[in-house]
C-alpha cells in the first residue's frame, strides 16, 4: 500500500471528525500497522529461516544417532536373549555408570531433567551428555536392564541441540525452539511416530501448557528425524486392532474405568522408581556401595524368579497383550524390575517398559470384560505412556501414528482422563506446572513436579502428626 503525501494527510486532518475525516484517519493508521508489520515480519522471517535451517541440522544428526542407537540395541538385546549369563554383567555395568556419571557426568545423571531445565532456563549441555547416556544405556540393556530408549534418544537430541544453539550464538526464544526441535526428532526418530513426536517436543517440558510457538520447528524436526531413521533402515513393529467396539454406554464406561486403572498404575510406576532411589540414597552413604546393592537386588529378582523375559526392553509384552494372553504377573513383574533398575541408577528411558504394561494389563483387562484385547491393550499402551509422562495430545497423536483413526473417540477419552488421574505425579520431576490438572491441585501452579510431591508429603506428614497428637489427646 503507497504511503500518503503530507498534503493528503493535510487534507485528512481538515475533514475533522466527520465521517470522510475518521476513514481517512482509520486508513493512516492501517496504512502505518501494515508497515510496521512488513518491517517485523521480515525481522521474523530471518530469524526463523536460520532456525529452521539449524532444525534441519540437528534433526539430521538425530536421525543418524537414532538409527545408531537401536541397531546398536537391537545388537545387544539379541547378545543376551542368546546368553542368559550376560545378566551377571548387572553389578559391573551399575558399578561403572555410577563411577563415570559421578566423576566424569557433570550434570548429566540428571538425564531428561536436565535437558528440560536447558530448554526453559538456557542451560548449555555438555557434548559429553550424549556419549554417556549412549554407552550406558546400550551397557544396560547388554546386562538385561529393564529400561526404555525414549530417555536416551531425548538426552542425545537435547545434546545436540543445546551445543548447535552454542556455536550459532541463538538465545531467547530461537534456542528454546531448538530445543524442542531437538527432542522431537529424538522421539519421532526412535520411535516412527512423527506427529506424536512433534506434540511430545511441544509439551514435554510443561504441565498444562503446549509451546506452539515451536510448532513448525517440532513438527519438521520429528518427521526428518524418523525420515533419516528410516532411510538409514530402521523399521518399526506396529500392532493392529482387531476390531473397535462402537461407542455406546456400556464400552464407553468401560474405557473410562480403564482409564482410572490406567492412570493409578502410571502412577504408582512414578512413585515406584522415586522410593527406589530415595531408599538407596538414605540407606548407603557411599554411591558405589549403592550401585553394587541395587543390581544385585535387581539380578537376585531375576535369577530367584526365572523372571529374564522381563529384563531390556521386554517389546515382546505388547504383542501379548494385544493377543490377550497377559495377567497381573506381568505387569507387577514389568513394574517391579524398571523401577529396580532405573531407580538403582541404570541408564535408560521409561517408555517402552510403559507401553509393555499398559498394554499387558489392557491386554488384561479385555480378557476379562469379554471384549476385544488388542482393543483394550491399545488403550492401555497409550493410557498408561500418557498417564505417566504428562502429555495428553502427544498422547492422542501417538494413536493417530500407531492406529489411524481407528477408535479415535476411545483414545481421546482415555488420554485426558488417565492424565486426571495420575495427578501432579510423573517420570520427570522437572516438569513445570503450567495448568494445574484440578481445582484442589491448584497451589502447585508454578511449581515443578518435584516441588510438588514434596509438598504434599509434607501436608500429609504435618496432618498424620495432627491426627497423632488428637489421638494421644482423646
């Protein structure tokens, strides 16, 4: 739009305040807002090309490091299936990632935590953080440790954005997108699930809040990450629904039961790896000695219960439960030994061993309602994922990747009900609380997730001390 002569604006100015004079007016000032916006935008449209062009790079180099990660997993995991006795490799491979992690790991024990308080705060990581968790997790799973690949994939691709940020100089908020960028082509690359991926970069980092200001950027990282994961000739395993029930009544209550079982075990899966790690931290004052007594904990588990299938990443548990010949057993002994082994200190993620049970107990579940397994395992894989890591669309997402739009309505209703249920609790302690879930949660508004555990268990301690000085009272 051509500027207006100082004569017209004159002349604008003239007509007064009739109405030829306020549309002439309205038009300066259009005429100036869309000047200003064109100046703005194309300050904007630099700064997001260079990002852009850096999400490229690191989704790239996602990509490739993904591809690494599970052949090199897929390597090990066929090493121990083939010798039980690389099991006895669980106090060594404890020993030494609790040594490296103490005396060479900066901050990196801190894994994903870290990577989400980079992302909000600007943290730089060290490059050092994606060899360890690398070499380490692939250690844990050689040894037959009960972990996922999600954490390690969002630990490397945190890495490698966060240094990226470093030598380009981005700040603000080009390198918190980055940064999201990085952990969606780590968890669209590691798992094929390119639209989940995006989401997951979107809203890992907070409770209640989705970050779309990274849409675009997410969104291209996670489909290039699994496209250069896939080309590199990585596959993925996908499972089918036999049949979806139609939504009436009696199956739509069934699934919102589901979800409140769904959300309490990814619950208690939280609070199961928590109580580990407190007890090993309050009970042994020397880290190593600690290491030594949680694996061979973990290896006693093993051995004294026959119970090897249940150790790596156990990918068999899903096609079980979508075949409907899961029960409690597996997913009690799928609970127990991840949080042996990741609260001893392991390296790893908690998806996988999430999307094992909640498809075993799904699995389950329909077995015993007399309705489809593969249908309720389905619910209960993406229930339980959602329910534990804090992300109700990522969750929804992950059922459009893995199913299509098969029993979309069912998938929305159990994401955003298990997610209730779970409350303030999750895997990742520094998760900040945006939205609170519920009305009576809503003092943790601002919080992390860590903050407020502690503090509901100290209201609760503080009313038991009530409860107990009444009763010594009466």
């Amino acid at each position: 739009m051509p500027m207006l002569s100082r004569e017209t604006l004159q002349k604008v100015r003239r007509h007064g305040s009739g109405f030829v004079g306020t549309l002439g007016m309205e038009l300066v000032h259009t005429e100036r807002m869309l000047a200003n916006d064109a100046v703005r935008d194309l300050g904007n449209m630099r700064a997001s090309l260079r990002t852009f062009a850096l999400t490229l790079v690191v989704s790239v180099l996602m990509g490739a490091a993904a591809w690494a990660f599970l052949t090199s997993l897929n390597l090990v995991t066929a090493a121990r299936e083939a010798h039980v006795w690389l099991f006895a490799l669980l106090p060594v491979v404890s020993v030494a990632t609790a040594w490296v992690y103490r005396n060479h790991g900066l901050r990196a024990a801190r894994g994903n935590n870290l990577v989400i308080d980079s992302s909000e705060t600007g943290t730089p990581i060290h490059a050092r953080m994606a060899v360890l968790t690398f070499v380490c997790s692939v250690a844990t799973h050689l040894a037959g440790g009960s972990a996922g690949r999600e954490g390690t994939a969002v630990q490397i691709g945190g890495t490698i954005a966060s240094n990226v940020a470093g030598i380009f100089h981005l700040g603000g908020r080009d390198r918190q997108d980055l940064m999201l960028a990085g952990i969606s082509a780590a968890f669209g690359g590691v798992f094929g699930t390119p639209l989940a991926g995006a989401f997951f970069g979107m809203e890992m980092c907070t409770i209640g809040k989705l970050n779309y200001s990274a849409g675009l950027y997410c969104l291209v990282a996670s489909f290039t990450g699994d496209l250069v994961a896939r080309g590199l000739g990585i596959a993925h395993t996908r499972n089918v629904i036999e049949s979806v029930p139609a939504m009436e009544p009696a199956t739509v209550a069934l699934a919102v039961a589901a979800a409140v079982a769904f959300g309490l075990v990814a619950r208690f899966f939280s609070l199961a790896i928590r109580t580990v790690k407190r007890f090993y931290a309050a009970r042994f004052t020397n880290y190593l000695v600690a290491a030594v007594v949680g694996s061979l904990v973990l290896l006693a588990v093993y051995v004294g219960l026959g119970a090897y299938a249940y150790g790596g990443l156990s990918e068999w548990l899903v096609g079980a439960g979508f075949e409907g010949k899961t029960g409690p057993v597996d997913v009690i002994m799928k609970l127990a030994c991840t949080a042996l082994t990741l609260g001893a200190g392991y390296q790893g993620g908690e998806v996988t061993p999430l999307f094992g049970i909640g498809a075993a107990l799904g699995g389950w579940f329909g077995q015993l309602a007399g309705v489809e397994p593969s249908f309720m395992a389905a619910l209960g894989m993406i229930g339980v994922f959602g329910a534990a890591l804090n992300v109700p669309v990522t969750t929804i997402m992950l059922s459009i990747d893995m199913f299509g739009g098969q029993a979309a309505g069912y998938f929305v209703i159990v994401a955003f009900i298990s997610y209730l249920v779970a409350g303030h609790r999750g895997v990742y302690p520094a998760q900040r609380i945006v939205t609170p879930k519920r009305r009576s949660l809503g003092a943790d508004q601002g919080t992390t997730v860590e903050t407020a555990i502690e503090q509901h268990r100290t209201s609760a301690s503080a009313s038991e001390a009530e409860v107990s000085a009444e009763d010594d009272r009466l």
